[in-house]
C-alpha cells in the first residue's frame, strides 16, 4: 500500500471517528437538556436507544479501525 492511500485510510479513520462521537455527544446534550417528564417518555426513550446504538457502532467501529490501522 502506498503512501497517499495510508493517508486518506488515516482521514477517514479521524473523519468516522469525530462524526459519530459528535453525533452521539449531541444527542447526550439533547437529552440532559430535556425536562424531566420528557426524559421518561417515548421521546426519551428513543433518544436513549439512539445514544445506545451509537454507543454499539463506536465500539464495531473500533473494531474495524484495529484492522485499518494493521495495514497503515
């Protein structure tokens, strides 16, 4: 593997990271930021599921990145 595909495989490992760390950091503010009665309801429970699903990508992501990085 040459040099300019390591680099842009090093890109898009930082680019996936910050997207969905950002995405998932925003969706814990969104929720902190609800009212309480608001946390309890459907609305919080799917933004606690969406936080969990996020939170289950970030670690298969790091899992795929292991394998990015044994080739870079």
């Amino acid at each position: 593997m040459n040099k300019a595909r390591r680099k842009e495989i090093q890109k898009i490992i930082k680019d996936i990271e910050n997207l969905v760390h950002s995405i998932l950091s925003e969706e814990q503010v969104a929720f902190d930021n609800m009212p309480e009665n608001l946390q309890g309801s459907w609305r919080g429970t799917e933004s606690e599921d969406a936080q969990g699903s996020l939170e289950s990508a970030i670690d298969a992501l790091e899992e795929a990145i292991a394998c990015l990085e044994e080739i870079i």
